[in-house]
C-alpha cells in the first residue's frame, strides 16, 4: 500500500477515507495526517504486549471492562465531527474499555478508560507527543508507555482535565494502577528477555600478519598522505 498523499496542504483525511484503504498497511490518522506503522513490531514488543494482554485481561474477569490488543480502531471524534468524519483513528497496543455502548464492529467510538502503548524506534516520538496529547485531549483516565529495550515504564493518570505524572519507573518496581484499583505487576516479569548478539571471533590464518615490508609501505603512505 502507498499511504495517500495529500493534494494540498489543507487537506485533511477522515475515518471515511480511512475506510476505503487497502488493509496490506497499517496506519494511524492524527488531527487529519496519516502516520505509517510499518515495519511489523519487533519480537521484544510482542513479547511484552502479550503479557501484559493476558495480566489485564485475567485481573478484568467478573468486570464489565473489555481489553483489546491490537490492531484495533479507535476513533476520536473533534467537535463537530461524527465518527465517519472524524480525523483521529489511533491503534492503541492496548486499550481497555469499560463503556461498553463505545464498541461497534469496528473497534471504540470515544476514548478508552485506559490505554498503553509500547514504545520502539519508530513510534516513540508519535506515541510520546502526538498520541499522548490526543488522549489526554479525549480524557483517557490513565495513559502507561513501556519501553521494553531500555526497561522503563511511564505512567499517567487523568487528574481534572490533564494528566499527571505518576511516575517513572525502572525493572524493579511494582507498577500500579491508579484508575483500577487492586491491578499491580512486577515489571520485570513481564519484561522480555535481553538477546545478546553473539559476534564470532575472527578466523586467524597463520602467515596473516602484516609483513615488515607492508608495515613499512604502510608508514610511508601515511606520511605521504599528512604532507
């Protein structure tokens, strides 16, 4: 899929557009620009937003709240704009919904009770600014972003119109949810696993050595060169 290309720069894209996309791409539109997702995310993504996925989703039994991983739509509607006409379609890692007239076929109509997103290279200034910002806007009543390679999570809460810093934490600390109420997790339990690259030692060949006669051409080309 080639992301569509603005005609001018005032033009916006709707969800209705968005509807009309081929599904091979996925992407995101924010206040009427599109944002590419691509590439897939990496398995250390994977790994942590299945975990987290399946801690929430047992702590949820016996409630009316829903968690969805994603790809799953969810449309932020400005005023004066419908949910077809709406120009913020965001695919929250992990949205968890407790208003349940919100789901249609489609994915949530309105902001989640609580969102988390999962940081990597080429998401991170989009999901710390842009998106952070939009669900703030759209009162999300908690936001958490985990960033799984350098193991640190940071968590928000809605307090009045705005969010307020939770807090930042590392590895170690047991992370808490303000909204609801009793949902804890060892971070470092659902952290994935730091792969190693094992680098193979160079072969040696006997005989390799530079000669003294190539050592010596060597030193002249340098000097040759710095005069």
């Amino acid at each position: 899929m080639t992301l569509p290309v603005r005609k001018h720069e005032e033009e916006r894209f709707t969800y209705a557009d968005y509807l009309t996309w081929p599904d091979e791409q996925r992407c995101e539109i924010i206040d009427g620009l599109v944002y590419d997702m691509s590439p897939a995310p990496n398995t250390a993504h994977q790994e942590l937003l299945s975990e987290l996925f399946y801690k929430i989703k047992e702590f949820l039994k016996g409630s009316p709240c829903k968690v969805f991983v994603a790809p799953f739509d969810v449309r932020l509607a400005e005023a004066g704009e419908t949910s077809r006409s709406c120009s913020n379609v965001v695919q929250p890692d992990l949205s968890v919904i407790c208003d349940l007239e919100k789901l249609d076929e489609k994915g949530c109509v309105g902001a989640p009770d609580w969102v988390i997103e999962i940081l990597s290279p080429s998401t991170s200034s989009k999901d710390q600014v842009k998106k952070r910002y939009l669900y703030e806007k759209h009162g999300v009543k908690e936001f958490w972003l985990i960033h799984p390679t350098e193991r640190t999570a940071t968590l928000y809460y809605r307090k009045g119109s705005s969010f307020a810093l939770q807090g930042i934490y590392d590895e170690d600390a047991t992370l808490k949810s303000h909204h609801f109420k009793g949902f804890s997790i060892k971070f470092i339990e659902i952290l994935p696993v730091i792969r190693a690259v094992k680098e193979e030692p160079m072969p040696y060949y006997p005989g390799s050595e530079p000669t003294t006669k190539t050592k010596k051409a060597a030193t002249r080309k340098k000097a040759k060169k710095n005069e």
